[in-house]
C-alpha cells in the first residue's frame, strides 16, 4: 500500500462528542479524584468531571479506524490513573472498495458501519489503523469491543451473505484483533456486540420487511453465538456485550415488552422470546452457561451490557425508575461486569435517553444514577420511587418481577 496513505502519522481516531477531547483531565479535575469500582458507567458524551460526581466506574468511548484528528491518549491517561475502566468500541467507518450498497435492501444502503474486515479490498489500510490503536491506547483500555451490533448490517455492513460465511468472516479478523489486543495487554476484556435480535425469525409474522433481509443481512444473535464458539474455540477468551434496549425503544416501560415474550416462570417459553430487551436479558447468561460455551478457565464468558437507554417521552419518573430496575436486576450478578448507559448527555437521535439534556437540565435518572449503588440507607428513595411506579402500571412489589438469580447460580464463574 502507497505510503502516502500514512504521511500523516499525528493524527489519532475518535467519535467522543466532546468539544475538546484532547483535554488533559489533570487541568480540569481535582490530581486526588478517584472514583468507586462500581459497575456503573455511561457513552461519555458531555462534560468528564461527572464521571465523578456520579460515581462511574466505567465508560464507554467509541473509535472509528478512519479518525478525525484527534487524541485519546490525556483522556485516557487520566480516566486510567484514576481508577476508571475504559471501555473502547472500535468500528470501521469506510467502506471497502467496491462494495455495492445500492443491491443491498432499501434500510441497508446507508449503514453506519462496515465490518472490520482485514480481507477486503481496504484490509491493509483496516489494519494498520487498528494496530496504531492498539499500539497507543492498550495501555489505558480495559474493555475492547470489535465491531457494533454485528448481527445487523446496518451497523456492520459486510454485502448478502449467509450467517455462516459472514460470521466466519468476522470471526477471522476478531482473532487477528484479539492475538494483537493480548500481545499488548493480556489482562484486557474483547467483547463481541449484538443487537436485540435472538430469534429474528419468528419476530413477528405480520412485519414482512424481515423476510427481505433474514438471512443475508440480519441474523440471530442465538445462532451467532453457536457459529462464533465453533470458529473461535474454547482457547479464545471472547466476551457478549450486549444492547437489550426496551421494545419498542420508544417506550420505557421495559417491564411490559411485548416482544420479549418471555415469562421467568414459564419454563416452555424459556427460549421463545424475540427480542433480548432489558426485561429479559438473563436469557443470554443461561445460554452461555451451557457447558459447550464455558470458556478456558470452564466458567461462563465475560457479559457486558455495553449500551441500552430509557427515554425520557414517557415522563422522568418512568425513565429513572426503569434504571434502577435495571441495576435491581443486575445487582451482584457474577456474570454481568459493566452496565453502561446510553448517554451521559442526549445523543442527536431524539429519544432523549440521556441522564442530562442537551441543555445540561439534570433529568431526574441522573440523581438515580448517581445514587443507586449506594449503601441501603441512601439508595432508599430509588426503591421507593421504583415501587410506587410499579404499582402505577399494575405491579405492586419488585421482588415479583426481578429476575431469580438462582436459575444460573449453579454455574461458576471462576475467572
């Protein structure tokens, strides 16, 4: 590959929504402030100081391979030495050569991302950027998740392929990915990400635009996982970082999702559900903790919750006591390592998921937030505002809808 493709060899890649990421924090934040090693985090998107404030324990950053001249390195820096856990979601913002969007299904022809893919016709140049990513940021980055979503190719553009060939494809350039990752930092997590669909063909009958893409542009995160333990063997220590937003996304009130379609209680329905949202997510845990899918140390894979979000449509108290439903759920669940929120301020895509607006208007879910890993005395108020909700909408006590965590407390987690 020419040279001249990398004359410019300063400038480093970065999606943060910040006005100045090149920031040291050293300038802006007190040299002595730490933060808890709680499993909370959020997509950093507005100002870094809240980082502490909240009480986060980790955050998600997003890196594209093209760049857009900027640096990570102070930031990261500072978020390491303070105790932070940096989770890093790497995707590949260029389209290789030749790849022809117009054949692809109407939703498909724009996508956000394309497949990391050392093979296609841009590989070399895929590459090298990601090995300069990894070369500068292992140091600092204690989460890597390769790709976004990649059992759509909205988000992981790869052209009409079966789930076989594509996963395959995938799972080649994530060892690569992987081997470089471990070299440098053996201690670091890689995650691989999917979005809600668990058994995309049943969704439902009466919505026939899936018939158009099941199956060569959106596949089952369910039979992924089988093909990706197949391809990438028990020895590779690869992680699910899942995104089980409400369904409807519109909608917080997650506890009612009618496509989730799964009962705790109702054993038969355990493996009928559609989509994996935030009321049914512990499908996944069970899934994976299926002996054939342990990993090296015979204990069940890393599981982050890298992204999901509450709007805000359905009125502040329902958005900020679906997440401290949600850190209910969670609580001390092994197998659950991070739980990172989606956003720190409202992204540009109208559902308002964020702690803060765009105007910097604490919403009510950021105080939940900031209060709901705390000793039982000062997490109080959470409960109580989540069970008066509950008993709103016809559900009068929490410990008859959060998840009994003793359906995988027989699987260990020795790692």
């Amino acid at each position: 590959m020419p040279a001249t493709l990398f004359a410019d060899r300063i400038l480093w890649p970065s999606e943060m929504n910040l006005d100045n990421d090149s920031v040291n924090l050293d300038d802006i934040l007190p040299k002595d402030a730490t933060t808890s090693n709680s499993k909370k985090g959020f997509l950093l998107s507005g100002d870094p100081r809240e980082i502490f404030t909240l009480g986060a324990g980790h955050i998600a950053i997003n890196v594209t391979l093209s760049g857009k001249g900027h640096t990570l390195i102070q930031y990261l820096q500072g978020l390491k030495k303070r105790g932070i856990k940096v989770t890093l979601i790497l995707v590949n913002d260029k389209a290789p050569v030749g790849v022809d969007l117009m054949a692809a299904p109407k939703d498909y022809q724009k996508p956000y991302f394309y497949m990391i893919d050392f093979h296609a016709n841009n590989g070399d140049w895929q590459r090298y950027n990601f090995e300069r990513i990894v070369d500068d940021y292992s140091t600092y980055v204690d989460n890597w998740v390769i790709g976004n979503e990649i059992n759509s190719q909205l988000y992981n553009f790869y052209g009409p392929s079966n789930v076989s060939d594509y996963t395959k494809v995938y799972c080649d350039t994530f060892k690569i990915c992987y081997d470089k990752i471990k070299e440098k930092n053996r201690d670091a997590n890689i995650y691989i990400s999917f979005d809600q669909g668990w058994d995309i063909p049943n969704y439902d009958s009466r919505d026939r635009r899936f018939d158009k893409v099941l199956g060569k542009y959106r596949y089952n995160m369910k039979e992924q996982l089988t093909l990706i333990n197949k391809y990438l063997g028990k020895n590779v220590d690869w992680g699910v970082a899942l995104h089980p937003y409400p369904a409807p996304v519109e909608s917080a009130y997650f506890w009612d999702d009618k496509y989730a379609g799964y009962d705790v209680k109702a054993k038969d329905e355990f493996d009928k559900p559609y989509l994996i949202t935030l009321k049914n997510f512990e499908i996944v845990i069970n899934f994976l903790a299926d002996e054939k899918f342990l990993n090296k140390y015979d204990s069940v894979r890393n599981i982050i919750i890298s992204e999901f979000g509450l709007t805000s449509h359905d009125g502040e108290r329902v958005q900020a006591a679906g997440l401290y439903y949600m850190w209910e759920k969670i609580g001390d669940n092994p197998f659950i390592k991070a739980l990172l929120y989606n956003a720190q301020t409202d992204l540009a895509d109208g559902y308002h998921f964020g702690l803060t607006s765009v105007k910097n208007r604490k919403r009510l879910i950021w105080a939940v937030f900031r209060d709901m890993d705390k000793d039982e005395e000062n997490r109080a108020w959470c409960k109580d505002l989540l069970d008066s909700v509950l008993e709103e909408h016809g559900y009068v006590d929490i410990n008859k809808v959060i998840f009994n965590k003793a359906s995988v407390s027989e699987a260990s987690n020795k790692k």
